[in-house]
C-alpha cells in the first residue's frame, strides 16, 4: 500500500503506550500525517507484534522493532530469523560486533534492516563509569561502537543527534542509517534523555530518521503534534 504522499518517513512516531489497543488507537489519531512508528520492548507483553503487523499489513505503515536483542550469538540469530518472517522494517539490536553479525545473518534475505545500539541517548559519560565502561569521551566511544557496527553488517546505527554528524562523516557509514531518538521539539521537555536535539537539527546533523514519543503521544492534538515535527523538518 503506498504511503500517503503528505507523509514523510523521516519522522517515526515511538508508540510507547501501554498494549496494542492504544497503540491503535494512537494511530488512528495520526492518521495519514504519520508512516513509521517504533514499537518497543515495554510493549511487547502488550501485543506488540500483533500491532506491528496490524499496522504494516492492513494500513500501509513501516515499522520499527525496537527490541535491543542482546544474547549469545545462536540465540540472537534464530530470533532475528524468528523475526525476520513478520515484513518489518528495522530491528535493534545492541552494538557488540558479535551481536550483530549474529542478527545479519538472521536476517539475511529479508526486508528486515538490521540498526545497532551504540549508546543509549539516556546516558552520559557518569553513567557509563557506574557500568564500568572504559574511559573515554562519550561521543568517542560511539563513533568507535559505529565503526564497528558497520563492519559487522549492520545497516546502520542508533545514535543521539549530538554525535550524527561524527557519524556520517564515518567511511564505514556510506550507504547506512543514522536514525535518532532523543529527539525534541524546542519547546519540549527532555524527559529521560540526556543528548537531545531538536528535529531539524539532528537532519542536519547527517540522520536519516528521527524517533519521537512523548512530544507526540503526550500532546493534547497528537496529530498536530506530529505534523508540527514533520513540517520542522529541512527539506529533503
């Protein structure tokens, strides 16, 4: 099904709301302004997939997986085969080169774009002393975590907006992702996340995608709300 043409796919809407019911009914309200959505790990005991593909299937939308699979290699590639099957559009899986070779090889003749975890946009450099993570700038240790990535099949990468334009610059990224949460509107607050950029910027900055939610689903006109994202963003 095509997408409406008034909608633009740079913008996914994160439906981080409680079960599948007002995941569709969020959607609903969206209407044709939104055409990709995240559907994360919080929902996944909400029915989840049984959204994703609802949404894919009968209504035309991408979808992005947003799972973070992290596990011994066997274990990840049979859930990315697993997964595979549904049609969707992007998957997360954390950015360990083993991990995601595993996932590539899931996911290998599919549809299915395998993005890498770098580091979460909900942590600074004090969270990742407490994790015992090497020292080291943070924006550093993404582009290192990216580079990697890369090499290891992903088609490409989550990262905040503050380090897209690092990334892009990357030879490693020529031809992949860069797709953005920790994205805000200026007037927005930050919420839990720690490297923010307004929508506009992170484009700019070299992403291909950005995520958006509570800007969005919080809004008391959700649709206006996307749209405002939408028609903020540079043209293409």
């Amino acid at each position: 099904m095509p997408m409406p043409a008034h909608a633009d796919d740079r913008l996914i809407v994160a439906l981080d709301v409680p079960d599948a019911h007002a995941g569709l009914t969020l959607a609903g309200q969206l209407g044709e302004a939104v055409s990709f959505y995240k559907i994360g790990l919080g929902m996944l005991t909400g029915g989840g997939l049984a959204l994703a593909n609802e949404l894919k299937a009968e209504h035309g939308k991408r979808i992005f997986l947003d799972m973070k699979l992290f596990d011994i290699g066997a274990t990840v590639e049979a859930a990315v085969r697993g997964l595979a099957r549904f049609d969707l559009d992007f998957l997360t899986v954390h950015g360990d080169p083993y991990v995601v070779r595993a996932a590539a090889e899931g996911a290998a003749g599919s549809g299915l774009t395998i993005l890498a975890v770098t580091i979460l946009t909900s942590l600074d450099r004090a969270d990742l002393d407490s994790a015992l993570i090497r020292a080291g700038a943070l924006p550093d240790l993404v582009a290192e975590r990216a580079a990697r990535a890369f090499e290891a099949g992903a088609g490409g990468v989550i990262a905040s907006p503050q380090e897209a334009a690092a990334l892009r610059a990357l030879p490693e990224a020529a031809g992949r992702l860069i797709v953005t949460p920790g994205v805000r509107p200026a007037e927005a607050d930050a919420g839990d996340q720690k490297r923010i950029a307004t929508p506009e910027a992170a484009i700019r900055a070299g992403a291909d995608h950005i995520v958006v939610g509570r800007p969005v689903w919080q809004a008391s006109n959700p649709r206006a709300a996307a749209e405002a994202v939408r028609d903020a963003l540079p043209p293409r």
